[in-house]
C-alpha cells in the first residue's frame, strides 16, 4: 500500500543507469531538461482550468467537461473520487474521460537526482554545473508552487527519498501553508544565486534567476492576501490530525511586506538583465493597441512574435497554439456555419470585455466624459453601441466586437456579428463552433493567421504564451504596497505608469484627476485589481487572483451576459441578456477554491487530511 503514494511511487534508477544519465554533459543535459516535462498547459481550453476558468474567456456552450474541463470546477463537478486535474495522483481505480495527468512528484524526484549526481559527470564545467543546478532547484520550488496553488498546503518533498524508507518517512502530513511559502522561496533563492539572469537565444525558455525571483515574488503576493492570511472564517477547523492548523488564524500585514521587497528584488534583476516591456511609452492611442497586441503576437507579418524582453518565462507548444488561434479567430470565407476553418467558440466573456476602461485610463461609471452615457446606446450616425467606442487601447488590442476592425486573413476586417451575417452566431444548438455572446478574441490572433478554403489550410502566426512576463511584476509591487501602506509610493506610481504608457494611457495620477483625484481605501483596492485583470486578460492569472483576493464564491456564481444574436439589425442586437451556458453554475466557498486531495491518496495516508467542503 505505500507504494501506492504517488508522490513517493518513482521506482529509482539502477546504478547502471545512473552511470550512463550522468556520464557526460551531452547526457546529463536530457536528464535536467526532461525535469521540465511535467509542468502544465495552461493555455490548452482541454487541460488545465487556468486560462478558462477565471470567467475571462469560455468556450461555446456546446463543448462539454469530457473536452473542456474547467467546467467541472463551474458547475461543480470535482470530488475526492472525480477529478479532470490528475495532478496529486495518478493511481485512481478510474477518471473521468479526458482527464489530464501530470506526474509532478516524479519530476520533483528527478530534479533531486540531478542535484545528486551532477558532480559526478567527468566533463561538466562549472558554468553548467552551476546552472543546472540551479535549474533543479527553479523547479523543485515551481512544481512545488503549482500544487500549492491548486490544492492548498501541500506535502513537502524535500530530498530524493529512497524506496526503503521506513512508513513514518513516507508517510508524511500535509504542511502548513505559510511553511510550503518558506520552503518555495527558499528554492527560488537558492536558484537565483546559480542561475544566469538571461540566457541566450538557444535557450530562452529556461530557467532563469530573473523568472525565479519573479515565481517568488508571485508566490509571497499570494501568501499575504486574504485567501491564506488569518483566514479563520474559511479554515478555522483545517487542522493536521495533530491539531496544527493549516492556514494561519491571525492577519499578519508584514506580508505585503515581503511581497513588495520580493517584487522589488525581482524588477530591479530583471531591469539589470534588459527586460523590458514592448515597445515604447507613447500617448498615441493606435500606437498604443499597437504596442499592446505586438507584445503578444509579434507583427504580424513575419509570423513570429516571441516577446523574450518581456516574457520571462513561457509555453511556446505550437500545437497548443494553433489549436487556440483557431478557435479564437472569427469565420472567414464562409457566409454561413462550418467546422473548417477558423470557428470563434473561444471568446472573452462579457466581464472581461467590461472590465476594460475609457481611453481616459478610468473605468466607465467614473470617467466624468462617459458617465453620464447609456453605454448600450447608439450615437447618431454610429453603427455600434458607445460601450464599444473611446475605450482604453487594451480593448482593442484584445476584444473584436460587432461592427468593429479585427486583424485576421492578411488584412483588417470588419465584424459583422448580427443574425445571417457572416460572423454570427446562427442560433442552432447543434453547431457548436461559434461565439454565444457576440465578441471574440483578437489578443492572441493577427493578421498572419489565415486560412485558405481551396487548400482547407490555415497559416499559424508563431509565438510563446507568457507564464510570467514583466508587467506583472509592475502591478505586484503596487498591489502589496497599497495594502502594506494603504497609498500608493512613488514607486507604485511609477510602475503602474510604465504599464499604461505602454498602451497610451495617461498615467495613473492625471487619469483619476479626471474623476476627482486618485481613490482611497476598498475603491483603490479594487482598482488596482482591474489595474492587474486588465493588463493580464486572458493570460490565465485572474483564476488564481480570484481566489487569494477571496472573491471566487462570488464572482463564478455570476452568469454571464450577451447580446442578443438572434437580432439582425442593431436596435434587436444590442439588447443585453443571460449567455446560454452548458451546465447550473455551482462554486461554493470554501470547498471550489481549491482542488480535492484524492481519496486513494487520503485511504492510504491517515496523516492526509481533506480540504475543506468535500
């Protein structure tokens, strides 16, 4: 039955084979890069919740959880014995079908063995020493992250625990979360003290001691926010079968503090080693979106957009890629449904498209020049809603909207969404391809995607999906400090600003001056969470912000709006109403925050305890 524990259940190499793993750099080299092997799909709408669960982007209604599973987190299907995310363990007696699995203890163990054994490789010179080392101890603490994120605290691997070990070694308890933070953060330092700041063009992807600083300084915000700091109200009775509690019980704001020192740290590394955000400061609106949508997706034109000045580290999986940007892409040369081609099933949710602000850098109901408008009206003479018009550059770089330009097929098109249209939704609930509320998304297309109906072939545009980029480092320190401070410093200021040039916003201060002057207390707090939702749409952050700002319970239970697209003029269009989903939305607190722990895990381990709510 030990055996049974997955995270202990990696059958150790022979002595041979270990010789032979670690006989030259060339060979050794493999072993450090198959330690990556397991880290996750964010991206891919089939694998992990990440970029679809956060109520930002959703697939039509007619994909079900077989395919698309973060609807199993919506409409509450995940237990102990039924999970889509087989991430803690992999040795259920079933699954549902389509789960995804990743042995992320095995890597774990693997990254260990790399630490054991490099200094035995006769060849290894002691830059690669160093870095490889380095890369290990970058993973150890970001596999470690990653199930910290999705399951709470967690069991701490520590070593490469050999299969002899005795049953009170094996099995061990979960520990609490603040000491899993002290554990990760050690990892990334100790990382960041032998890894490079910024590797060459051939190995751009891998671990750095920037994006290790940066994993840090991510995880230290998590820790200080609500979710895991005094939460008694969620998990006063989370305890060990030792009576230790698991979260702690009492609010300690000197942990934005140390987020904000780790922010720093991670910025001022980053700087020294040139990254950058793209493109330029500007107050040229089209300039703007221009910077914002290349940051993403290159020029598009040459058909490769990979931003390394910006993304530190990244999912560059071209298949996954392409499979996104087809989904996403609006129907071109059909004037009514097909499956070929490009299909629009994968778009921005009426929340995300909301969120965004004025071109005055403020959200709608404060901006002093909009405030007073029926957003969902026509102006005289317009052909689409005011909701649509004068919005922050970010918008347009992202969400593609009736009777609005969209970048796709080597050119710029018109979206026209209305019922018998080209880019409709036809109404029949059989064909699932197809947007269900009016919008697509545009951040992730351009204009290199195109399909040809003679061949049946699209041409992918090439890029890397961001698991952590820069900007996000920006929106981090000024996150902990509003809440260590209750202002914002100079610094804040300042780096709220590099993220709003950018885009052709004005800066954070002369905006709010519009509104009165920049905001205090609940309202700053919420600001600056749009600040953050904003500038990372669509990159699979909100689903874990959601959840350390406490507000997830409140936020997936909201269903989302459409437009009416059976509407074939625009007064019939521009009606709001309920989007049709798949399934009855069922996210409870504090049970859906996070995932099960496995019930085969918690019969053989009686010191496993389960998460709250199941």
């Amino acid at each position: 039955m030990m055996a049974s524990c997955d995270f202990l259940d990696v059958v150790p190499q022979g002595t041979a084979t270990v010789d032979d793993i670690y006989r030259t750099q060339y060979q050794a080299e493999g072993m450090v890069l198959s330690c990556y092997a397991n880290i996750p799909n964010y991206f891919h709408p089939q694998q992990f919740p990440d970029f679809t669960g956060g109520n930002e982007i959703i697939t039509s209604k007619g994909g079900t959880t077989r395919w698309f599973h973060f609807r199993s987190l919506v409409y509450g299907e995940e237990s102990p014995t039924t999970t889509y995310y087989s991430l803690w363990s992999n040795t259920a007696k079933s699954y549902p079908q389509g789960a995804v699995k990743k042995a992320v203890w095995e890597s774990i163990r693997n990254c260990y063995n790399v630490l054991n054994n490099l200094d035995r490789v006769s060849d290894i010179t002691p830059e690669n020493l160093s870095w490889w080392k380095g890369e290990a101890l970058f993973l150890i603490g970001y596999y470690h992250q990653i199930m910290l994120e999705y399951y709470g605290p967690i069991v701490i691997i520590d070593k490469e625990i050999p299969m002899e070990s005795s049953p009170a070694e094996m099995m061990t308890s979960r520990s609490p979360y603040d000491t899993c933070v002290d554990f990760i953060a050690n990892k990334y330092s100790e990382a960041a003290r032998l890894l490079p700041g910024v590797w060459d063009s051939s190995k751009r992807n891998r671990a750095t001691s920037s994006a290790a600083l940066a994993f840090k300084a991510r995880l230290l915000l998590y820790a200080a926010s609500p979710l895991v700091n005094g939460n008694s109200e969620f998990y006063s009775d989370f305890k060990n079968p030792d009576g230790t509690f698991l979260i702690n019980q009492t609010y300690d704001r000197e942990k934005w503090k140390r987020a904000m020192d780790a922010a720093k740290e991670a910025i001022d590394l980053c700087e020294e080693n040139g990254y950058k955000l793209y493109g330029n400061s500007t107050n040229d609106l089209e300039q703007g979106k221009k910077n914002y949508h290349e940051a993403f997706v290159g020029d598009g034109i040459s058909g490769s957009g990979f931003n390394w000045n910006e993304v530190l580290f990244g999912f560059a999986e071209q298949g996954t890629i392409s499979y996104c940007i087809k989904n996403m892409a609006p129907r071109v040369e059909f004037t009514s449904y097909s499956t070929k081609g490009f299909r629009g099933s994968l778009f921005p949710t009426w929340d995300c498209v909301s969120r965004y602000y004025t071109k005055n850098g403020l959200p709608w109901a404060d901006d002093p020049e909009t405030k007073k408008l029926d957003p969902y009206s026509i102006a005289p003479g317009d052909s689409t809603v005011r909701f649509h018009r004068n919005r922050d550059p970010r918008f347009y770089a992202s969400i593609g909207f009736d009777r609005g330009n969209y970048d796709v097929q080597g050119k710029t098109i018109v979206l026209k969404c209305r019922r018998g249209e080209m880019q409709q939704n036809n109404g029949n609930a059989k064909d699932e391809y197809q947007t269900d509320n009016g919008y697509y998304c545009q951040k992730w297309v351009s204009k290199y995607d195109t399909y040809n109906r003679t061949t049946d072939q699209i041409t992918y545009n090439r890029w890397c999906f961001p698991y952590m980029r820069l900007a996000e480092l920006y929106l981090s320190y000024a996150e902990a400090d509003f809440e260590y401070s209750g202002t914002l410093s100079t610094a804040s200021l300042s780096y709220l600003n590099k993220v709003r040039e950018r885009c052709g916003l004005p800066t954070f201060a002369d905006s709010w001056a519009k509104a009165g002057g920049i905001p205090s207390g609940e309202k700053l707090r919420e600001i600056l969470h749009d600040e953050r939702s904003i500038e990372l749409a669509m990159e699979g952050r909100r689903f874990h912000d959601m959840r350390r700002w406490k507000i997830a319970h409140t936020e997936m239970m909201r269903y989302q709006k459409s437009w009416t697209l059976s509407g074939k003029t625009a007064d019939s269009f521009y009606k709001l109403t309920d989007m049709k989903e798949t399934g009855v939305r069922n996210f409870t607190a504090p049970k859906n925050y996070w995932l099960a722990i496995p019930q085969d895990q918690i019969e053989v381990n009686p010191n496993l305890v389960q998460n709250p709510g199941y």
